[in-house]
C-alpha cells in the first residue's frame, strides 16, 4: 500500500480507518478517487493533522456539536470544509491506549448491511466498503446523526457576499507583509498631512499680518 501524509490528499479525503503494521498504530487514507493510501501515523495524530489544514479547532467544534445535539461522552462526528466525518468502531483494541474509531464522510455512504451480530459493512460510493465491529442500528443512527450536523451546517452557512467581503479583507492585508515597514509609511504619512497644516497655518497667518500692514 502506498504511503502518504494527509496533508498532500487533504481536499480528496473521504475516510480514515485505524489499522496495525508491523511499525505500530497507523492510519489507512481513503479518498474519493477509490484508492487507499496508507499514513504511518496513528489516527487521533492524523485527525489532529487534517483539522489543522483547515484552521479548524476540533475541542471547540465537539462541544458546538454537543450544545446543539444534546449529546454528551462518546466520539462524536466531525465537520471541515463542508464535510462531515461519521465515526464507526473498525477494529478490536490490542493495546489499552489503542483508538478503535474511524472516520467516513457521511455522503459517500450508500449502504450498510448487517454481517453477524454487532458487526456490518458500510458500502461507499466508491467502490469501496468498511467492516464495522458494532451493530446495524448503532451504525445507522452514527450516520443519522451525521446527517444532521451536515444540514445543520448548510443553515449556518455564511451568506456568499458575506464570504466575498471577508476574501477582500484578506486580499488586503495579504499585502502587507513587512508591517514594520507599514507603520513607517504611516508615520511619515501623518507626518507629511502635519506639516502640510502646519504650512497652511503659517500662510494664513502671513495674510492676516498683511492685512494689518495695510
């Protein structure tokens, strides 16, 4: 399999599953395209990863999620850049520490069918499919539950003007790089604008002085 770093396939990401090598914890990278790529980096590191790409702080995501699903303990989904990461149990712990949850995004679900007792398999619209170690039902309200925290993010969508406006602010300030060398032309702008009202009062006062001569 072959190896990458989230960072690189962040955009096309559409799971990410927990698996043992023989070098430890790692991570298997499922992306839209139908491959699946391996990370050699444990998942709870490269879900931190990925989140990071987007600016996202994941503490203050979950308990947004939480407040407004009345849900409390337990891993809850997900959301960047408009998509949202339903959790699954993909595999037995070995050891104590061991993560067991995986991440899908819930609109690359198709299917999930029941296999034996408190274990399915979730189909994607890839192609591909995921064993998961839980119930039909626990994998069904995970998904409707994702489902959810999706529409609700398309209520709390920012208008696009709104978005055009901030993508001019940050065009803006994008351009001042060397903001030390910004508060000097600032200070020699207000230095100029002082000095021009300085020479309009000396000027006026000039002319007050004439009149009085005359």
């Amino acid at each position: 399999m072959e190896k990458v770093r989230i960072e690189l396939v962040r955009d096309n990401i559409i799971g990410l599953r927990p698996v043992y090598t023989d070098g430890g914890n790692a991570t298997e990278v499922f992306l839209s395209s139908g491959e699946v790529l391996l990370d050699y980096r444990g998942i709870k590191t490269v879900k931190a990863a990925f989140a990071r790409n987007y600016a996202v702080d994941l503490q203050a995501q979950r308990q947004g999620i939480e407040r407004e699903f009345n849900r409390k303990g337990g891993v809850l989904p997900f959301y960047l850049n408009n998509r949202v990461f339903i959790p699954l149990k993909m595999r037995q712990a070995i050891g104590e520490n061991d993560l067991v949850y995986g991440f899908i995004d819930v609109k690359y679900v198709t299917e999930i069918r029941e296999e034996e007792r408190r274990k399915c398999r979730v189909y994607l619209s890839t192609g591909s499919d995921v064993e998961v170690l839980s119930g039909v039902n626990t994998a069904n309200n995970s998904m409707i539950l994702g489902n959810k925290v999706f529409d609700n993010i398309q209520d709390n969508k920012p208008d696009i003007k709104e978005i055009d406006f901030f993508k001019g602010i940050y065009k803006i300030f994008s351009t001042l790089s060397d903001v030390p060398d910004l508060k000097k032309k600032v200070k020699k702008m207000e230095e100029m604008i002082a000095e021009g009202e300085g020479s309009k009062y000396r000027v006026k006062k000039d002319e007050e002085e004439n009149k009085k001569d005359n």
